[in-house]
C-alpha cells in the first residue's frame, strides 16, 4: 500500500524538486555561501533556495493555505488550512558535509496536523503520513519499536548549545545523565530533531527528547509517529509539547518510564 490523496503528492512533488539543488549545493559544501542569521545559527544560500521553491509549489497548488516557514515566519492566507515549513532540518550537519539532514513538512487543518513529509535527500527516504491512514518509508508500512526494556532501548535527543541559558543548559544535562545511567548504548545526538522523529517512527530508535523545538521541526514528525503507533508528548506527558516546549517521542512499552526520568 502507499499514501497517493492529492495532499500527499503535493508534498512528495515539492520536496524531491526542491532537493535537486539541495544535492548539487551538498556536493560542494566548501562553495556555499554561509551568512550569519545569529549567534550560533548559520543560514545557507541553500536553505533560502529550498524554501522558495517549496512556497513557490505549495502555493501553485494550494494558493489559498497559509505557510509557516522558518525562515520567513508567516505568509497569512485561509486560518483554516497551513503549510508548517522547515526547508533544512540539520543545517549545521549540511554545512560541515555530514550527510543527515531533511526537508520537513506539515499540513495543519484546524490546527490539526493531517498530513506530513520528512525527506532525506542524501538517502533517497521519504518518511510520510496521513492522519488515519497510518505512516510509510518509501511506501513501506512503518511502525514504532517493541522494545519494552528502557537498558536495551536506543535514545536519541538534542542540545544543549552554547546560546541555551544556565538553566536550560543545566535541565539537559542533568536528564542525558540520568538517561545514560540506565541505558546501555550511548544516548545519540544526531543533529536533526525531524528525522530524529521519523527514525523513532521508522523502528530505528526507541525515544527521543529536546527542549525548546520550534513547531517546524516537529510538525511532520508528531503525526509519523501517532501513525505508526508511538506517543508524542511533552515532559510530563501531556499534550501542551508546544506551549512548553518540550517534547518526548517514543513507542507505547517506554513513554511512562521515559517520563519518569524526565521529571
């Protein structure tokens, strides 16, 4: 089986055109051009080529939907229909020539993700989902892990950063420990929360955690995972992962404990 309503070849057709010059710019890396957006966070010409071309398909096939993207904020059209935008998630990784990083996008109805796409462009992966008709990798059925045991779980998660205040700095830290401490395998830090989420979605990794996502880098991956069987929540195990910003992804054998260490 695989996803084919007219949404989800939108997405499928935005994100492999918008990728070709994604790959050409990967495979000269040393040519980019690189400016300074702020402290510690680097906006490549390739980033604001992407978005374009993605708004520019978004838009011709769906004019009247409003767009989030990260790097133009707001483009305000119908409240009800909106395109959730991050035209690189792990741009720091495509710009020292380490090849994870993806396009992700979601689409919001009523404020309800229905329907999202994290591509990764290097490895040929499209990890999609539509709400209620569960989530696939290359048109592969994809279903979270069946690990119930945290010790033999691999965990993935981010930050912190040099820019993160003491305590955000000190929270982090403070769970890595108590994570490391239980789990056998190392705690990975990847450097793309998105395919983070598609990975945990895939069966690839058992949980992740981060503080202070913004919603573009988790739009997609929040309905992968409730595709394929996982819980989205934030630290305490509730909803509000945006309000709080917070968010635990896992399969359904480790949320609770995972949410234990958390708090």
């Amino acid at each position: 089986m695989r996803l084919s309503s007219a949404n989800i070849n939108v997405l499928i057709k935005a994100c492999r055109k918008a990728a070709k010059p994604l790959i050409r710019d990967f495979g000269e890396v040393e040519k980019l051009q690189v400016s300074l957006k702020g402290p510690g966070d680097f906006v490549t010409a390739s980033d604001k080529k992407v978005e374009k071309i993605l708004i520019d398909e978004l838009q011709k096939a769906r004019p009247n939907y409003s767009i989030l993207s990260e790097e133009i904020g707001l483009i305000k059209n119908d409240e009800e229909f909106k395109w959730i935008i991050d035209p690189i998630d792990g741009t720091t990784n495509f710009l020292h020539g380490i090849p994870h990083f993806g396009i992700s996008i979601g689409l919001e109805h009523n404020k309800q993700i229905i329907c999202g796409i994290i591509f990764d462009p290097i490895k040929d992966e499209t990890f999609i989902a539509e709400k209620g008709n569960g989530s696939y990798l290359n048109n592969h059925r994809m279903r979270v892990s069946s690990r119930s045991k945290l010790k033999d779980c691999i965990i993935f998660t981010g930050g912190p950063s040099y820019k993160s205040n003491e305590k955000d700095r000190e929270l982090t830290l403070k769970k890595y420990n108590k994570f490391s401490s239980i789990v056998a395998t190392p705690i990975r830090k990847m450097g793309s929360a998105s395919l983070d989420m598609a990975y945990v979605a895939a069966g690839r990794c058992d949980g992740f955690w981060q503080r202070n996502l913004s919603y573009w880098d988790i739009a997609a991956g929040i309905l992968l995972i409730k595709e394929a069987g996982g819980f989205v929540t934030d630290f305490k195990g509730s909803d509000k992962y945006l309000e709080n910003k917070t968010i635990l992804a896992s399969n359904a054998n480790i949320n609770e404990e995972m949410i234990k260490i958390l708090n």
